[in-house]
C-alpha cells in the first residue's frame, strides 16, 4: 500500500462553477456529498436526507408501496416527475387507508444533467410533500453515463399507518357495492401528451396531479365503511376496475354517462385517438362502497377541495365474476378489455 | 366517444414467444401485468407484488431505507445486482440496529433487455430475501427507451422495526470507543472490476455481497451497547469512517496493520492503482462500541458466519474533532481525506 497516495482527494480537485451533473456526483465522495447537501437536503427543509431513518410509530398496521418515475417531458402543465413521484406515492398509501408517514426517494440521474433542473425537482417534491402532510426522510443519488439515462428517474418508497379497523382491499367487495369516482378522468394523460407534442390547446389541459389522502382521510373519518379504493394512473379508469374486478370475482356495470370528462381532456382524446377512460390520471379514484353509503361517500367527498365533482358511476354484481361493462350513452352494452400495449409510453 | 374501439385490446395483440422487454411492457396494461406475474411475483415467491402492502407491526420504532442500483456488469462473481439490491438495502437497516421486515423493489428497464435477464435477477433477489430473513412485499415495473436505460436499474427501499433501547447513531459515539471492523476489506470494488475489465484475477476474487443483519442482530442479542453502525459502501473503510467523525465531531484513530485485505484483492489494488481503503464493499461494517466492550464485540461478531474476521481496527479521541488519521505499516500517522472524485463508476 506504500503507493497509495497521501491525499487520494487531491488526485481529483472538486471542479468549481460546474453546473451539472457529473459521473464523479456518483461516486459516494465528496462530490455526492455535496449533491445531497446543496440540492435534494436544501429542498426536504430540515430533513437530513441519509441512508436510513428511524420513526416511532404507534399505530400497529403500516402500509408500504414503491412507484418509479419516468416521465417525459420532466415538466408539464401542472406538475412534474418531482411532485409526480410524492404525490404517487402518497396515493398509493391513501389506496390502502393509510396516512402518509414518509417516503424515501431514490433518484437515477444521467451525467450531464443540469443542477437547475434537480433543483426545481428537489423543490417540487419538496412543496408536493408539505401539501400532502408528509416528510421525505431517506434518499439515494446514482448517477449514470450519458446515453444510459434520460435526466432524472426517480423511485419514491413510503409507508403509511393505518388508523382505522376497516379491510381496504378487492377481498372485500361485495355484490350490491357503489362505485363512487372522486373527479374527471383523463387529464393527466392529455396533459403530459399535449406537451410532449407541442399542441395549442396545451394552456387548457393541466395534470391532476395532487394527493388523495384528503379524500380519504374524510371518508375515514365521516365512518363510511370503505370496501376498497383504486388510483387510477397507468391505464385509467378501465383498468384500476378492471382490475378491482377481476381480484374480487365480481362483475362491475358503469354507466358512461356518469363519468366526468372535461372538454378540454375530450378534444384532445377525440383528435389524438385516445379513450379516455383508459388515459393516465394523477389526482382520481374510485371508492367501493355498500350501496346504502353512497350518497353519503359522494356528499362527504364533495365537501373536500378537489374532489367536488365526485359521482358514483357505477355498482358491484355477481352476473359475469371478474368483467366490466359499460352502458354507453347510447343506451348499449360494451365490454371493457384491459389495454395489452402501450397506449401512453412514459407517462408515469 | 363513439370512435371508441369496441375493444382497444384488440389493436394490440399481445406479442406471442417475445422474450424480452417492449415499450408495450410499461404501459400498465396486460403485458405489464404479464411481467410482473411471470417474472416478479414468480420469483417472490408467495407475495403478491402489488403497489401497497399493509404489515402489522408491534413495535413502535420503524427504520427506512431506499437505495438504488446501477452496478455494471449486471452480473459480477459471487453477485448480481438482484443481490445486491436486496441485501444493500437490508444492510441499510441493519446499520440502523433494525430487523428487515419487508422490502420494496422499483424496476427501471431499458426496452430490449432479456426476459431471461430479468428472471435471473428476480430470482437473485428472492434468493437474498430468504436468506436475509425478509420478504418483497411491493414492486414496481417501469420501460424506457432503448438508449435511455442501460439494462435494469432497480431502486429497492425497506422497513425495519428496532427491538431494542440503543440510540445507534453518530451522536451516541464517545471518546474512548473502539472501531470493530467486521471483516476484511475491498472485495466487491475488485470483483465488479475485474468483471469489467476480463482480468484474469477474477476466479480469485468475489464480491462479499451479502446480508449483514446477523452479525448485528448477534451484538444486539448478545447486550453490546452499540454507539454505531457503518456498512462500507461506495467509498469503502475509509469514506464511512471519514462520514462517522464528522457526524460525531470526534478524532477516529484507525491502525493499517490491522485492517484484513484479501492477497487477491491487495494485487488486484495495486496492479489497478486503487486504495482497497477507499473500496466498495456490500457485506462489511463497522461497529463503535464502547472501548471495554471491544473484546466482546469482536468474540460475538467471529462466532457469526461470515465475520470470522472481526477485528478492532481503531480508537475514538477528542484529540482534532471530525478528522481521521491511519497509522501506516510504516509507523507515520497518515490524514485521511474523503475521496471527490469517482473512483469506481457504477459499482453499486
């Protein structure tokens, strides 16, 4: 070991005046120090963004989930893949009842990539945090070779307690159920979409991402029996119920009619060629309810921010276990299919 | 929506004996729901992989993690980064004094990457997982671009729960605390390197990739009064414990003689030009405990598997607060500074 350098810091003077990011910011040095420290523990305020993070927690039922993020463009009307990657997360733990706790955020990040750019995510993700009442309290940078990334991948992870007795899950549904949906479908979708392609009616369309815990927790705390919740991101409307059927055997009818979609999402589907009930949403769920409680799941989500065009848009039967049909406006029959391909590359 | 397809399933036929990742893949429909179930969910055996996962937990202090993995080759001797992915982040909690009690997993996959590929590290990670002790309980599977991913990334984040009264943090080290090392020292850097690089060394060297909670659940069952825990990553021995006097505003003494570096990997070192002080490793830690406990730490540590090489390799003083100094084979006392630069690109 006698040739190893005194100072093996000097071999590689930290460059100054660099603004962006370089292979050396993956390297666990100093470097990546002051990575995390200038950027991502400047925007997560007076969290120390390190390895791991011990909580007390006292409730006994926590809830866990992990989403990455890939989005393209990174910024969009509305949001981007930094509030995108909190709010996700956060949703997903809403979906189980769970009050978000805190999330960790590990971030893949392609030489090259400008400081400006990590440091307007930092802050996004940072707002979209406070907003939603949680915290950010682990992190992880990797950073990749040009040409092996695309700017920033983010993967955020966070769990969640459960404060309630309730079975939030498919198991749970049963025949006679309400399916309540909590605002207009399609916007995220149309949103990110729009300016991928540089469309006029861009200005119109705004992602809808947000967090759904508000929903939720008011739900929660009017006592309405919740059976089973679903975000509907990756594959719309269609697919969360096509799935909620599937895993609980039972037929789910909605009435097209009753689904909101706003002009502005319903133009560009029409002339983009997309359906919107299977376009990407950020901010949108469905609630499964006995049947009894679904005007009082509707009027107490009317009652929360956001969720003001909530409307049950549908009911659980036992007809064809593990189908979904929708009454068009119409009047006729259709049956939902699952999407098989890619209908909205990187959209999430 | 009269243009709606009857059935957008339809316009997209699943492909048939496609054995590797399309952009059809990420767009969570049903070829999203066919990875996840024929590779993933296989491989975790048990578990479904879903987007949230609700644990009862008794306990009331939680540990969290995230860490994500790039490591190139993907596959590397005695490890692959499905391995890696899991016992790092068990690591994570294990350095927090936590028991793993469930991980998540977020994939990154570049469109074009082998199905086989994907099976082989999915498996790995189960594999991990048991061995660990703990379980996968949440996934995610996003697609990008070919050019934009590189293979597989994965993020995987954790939770752990502490079934103890110890403070296991910087702040809890005094002088007068012994530095344990748990095992020899720069395996993985030289393996994944000469991986890399087809030297002919490689049979001889192989990453020491592995869980470290056994070794620390031995301490905490054992009564040793932890002050801190490090596992020696990207950086290696001597960026952890450069990290650990600066959290603690203490001296840390470390004597080179004995310090355990593998023959294969000191020639591997040296014929490269690395310091196998600043080497990653995945399977090895340093514990700081009190100095009349350092007997008792290393006597538990070399009755474990795998830690038949702990040994104390340094000293805590006041003497010159957050500064790290190495006492050489030669007998001259060498400052230790932490590395800017990369020394080691995606090696982890």
């Amino acid at each position: 070991m006698s040739e190893t350098p005194a100072d093996p810091g000097m071999h590689c003077p930290a460059p100054k005046h660099v603004e962006q990011v370089t292979l050396a910011h993956g390297g666990g040095g100093r470097l990546t120090h002051s990575l995390v420290r200038d950027i991502f523990a400047k925007a997560f305020v007076n969290e120390t963004v390190h390895d791991g993070h011990v909580e007390v927690v006292s409730a006994r039922r926590i809830a866990t989930t992990v989403d990455g993020y890939v989005v393209r463009p990174m910024f969009f009307p509305g949001g981007d893949i930094g509030s995108l990657a909190v709010n996700g997360t956060v949703n997903d733990l809403a979906m189980c009842g769970a009050r978000p706790e805190c999330l960790t955020a590990g971030f893949i990040i392609e030489e090259g990539t400008g400081f400006e750019v990590l440091r307007r995510i930092a802050e996004s993700m940072a707002g979209a945090a406070r907003t939603a009442g949680t915290r950010i309290v682990a992190g992880d940078t990797k950073v990749v070779e040009r040409g092996k990334g695309d700017g920033v991948y983010i993967t955020t992870s966070g769990f969640g307690v459960c404060e309630h007795e309730l079975d939030i899950h498919p198991r749970s549904i049963r025949a006679g159920d309400a399916v309540i949906l909590s605002s207009d479908v399609g916007r995220h979708g149309m949103a990110v979409m729009s300016a991928r392609e540089g469309l006029s009616f861009e200005s119109q369309l705004r992602t809808d991402c947000r967090s759904l815990w508000t929903g939720v927790a008011a739900l929660i705390a009017a006592g309405v029996p919740i059976r089973c919740l679903r975000d509907l991101t990756r594959g719309g409307l269609a697919t969360g119920v096509i799935e909620l059927a599937a895993a609980a055997e039972l037929e789910i009818t909605l009435e097209e009619s009753s689904i909101p979609v706003a002009p502005a999402v319903q133009s560009a589907c029409e002339l983009l060629g997309f359906d919107p009930l299977y376009v990407a949403n950020e901010g949108c769920f469905v609630a499964v309810v006995p049947g009894d409680q679904a005007d009082k799941t509707v009027d107490t989500l009317r009652s929360v921010d956001g969720f003001e065009q909530a409307v049950r848009i549908g009911t659980v039967t036992d007809a064809r276990p593990g189908q979904v049909s929708l009454r068009t406006k119409l009047g006729t029959l259709r049956n939902m299919m699952m999407l098989s391909g890619e209908q909205l590359p990187r959209i999430c």
